[in-house]
C-alpha cells in the first residue's frame, strides 16, 4: 500500500559530498606534486638532448669546433649553437623553456629553466639545470678528460654536452627524481663548473 521512496536525503547527500571533498582534498596535492616532477624530469632530458642536438647541427653547419675561431661569418660559439634551439620572440621554446647559452672558445655552458622563468619554483635541480661541453681539440691527447655515466675510467668528454650536479644525478637515475634527490634539489648552490 505505502511505498518507501528510495532516494536520497538531502544529510545523506551532504554527507558523501563531504566525505568525497575531504578525499580530493587529500590526494589532488599528491598527485600536483607528482605531475610537476615529472615534467620536471622530461625537462632537464629534453633540455640535455635539445642542448646536444644543437651543437651537433652547428658542427654540421660550421665544421669541427676547433675550426670556430676561423669561420668566415664572423658568429661567435655562442651564436653558432643559440641558433639551432629554435627559441621565439619571448626568449622561450615553443614548450615554454628557457635555454641560456654561454661560450668561449674552449667550452660552452648550458643553462635550462624547464618550465620558464615566470613560473615557480625557479630552484637549481628542481626546474632549473646546467650542463657544460668542452670543444675537441686538433691534437686529441689535448682533449678534456673526465668520467661519465656508468664509468670510473678516464675517458675523452669533449664534443658532448655533460649534465652538471643535480642534472647528472638525474641522469644517472635514468632521468627519474628519487625522494632524496627532490627533498635536496634547491637546497644547494648552482653546479657551475663541476663536471662528472
């Protein structure tokens, strides 16, 4: 005769919207963190292979970097590599970072901002991130030596861009943040002129 109604009430209503709140606000800043370090490490890669793929188009385009000094156009290195990172107007990639070349005639220093300068947490190891060349020289025995990932020996690091401080625990981590790694990151001055 009577027939229950089997809807909800308005309490029970509020009270799932509650609880589905408290969870959202509980998990969503995990997952923010997560995400950002994860575009964090995509960056300092593609920051590290963008950075070798422009001095390998250079030394297509001008010849062995020993020759630099000689070239006819009268650029200088750091012209000679700033022109193949395909920077806009804004000073930016068209992925939004912010690539800084800095050379002399014995070595370049790369510095990458992987998410751009306007935006946080603008730290060293965080989102920001150096790496350094050395150029070859005409006699190689004159050639900058130094270690690389996966190797205790001496070996020839020129012609090779080299990922400094937190860049090269990144790499050596396979491109991956360990917890250790993220809770030091910004925590420690810039890397310049260490090199692995």
């Amino acid at each position: 005769m009577f027939r229950k109604n089997r809807a909800f009430t308005f309490a029970e209503l509020a009270i799932v919207m509650l609880i589905l709140g408290i969870v959202a606000m509980m998990t969503v800043p995990g997952l923010r963190r997560v995400m950002q370090r994860s575009q964090f490490e995509r960056g300092a890669q593609k920051a590290y292979l963008t950075f070798n793929e422009a001095f390998d188009e250079a030394v297509v385009l001008y010849g062995p970097p020993h020759t630099w000094s000689k070239n006819p156009d009268g650029k200088v290195p750091t012209e000679m590599i700033s022109e193949h990172l395909k920077i806009q107007d804004n000073g930016l990639t068209t992925d939004g970072m912010e690539l800084i070349v800095n050379c002399d005639q014995e070595k370049c220093s790369f510095t990458a901002d992987v998410n751009g300068p306007k935006k946080e947490p603008n730290l060293y190891g965080k989102d920001i991130f150096e790496y350094e060349l050395y150029f070859s020289k005409l006699d190689p025995a004159d050639n900058k030596k130094g270690t690389i990932e996966g190797s205790d020996n001496e070996v020839d690091i020129t012609d090779r861009v080299i990922p400094l401080g937190d860049a090269a625990e990144l790499q050596r981590n396979s491109w991956r943040f360990t917890n250790e790694l993220w809770d030091k990151a910004g925590t420690t001055s810039p890397a310049a002129g260490d090199s692995e």
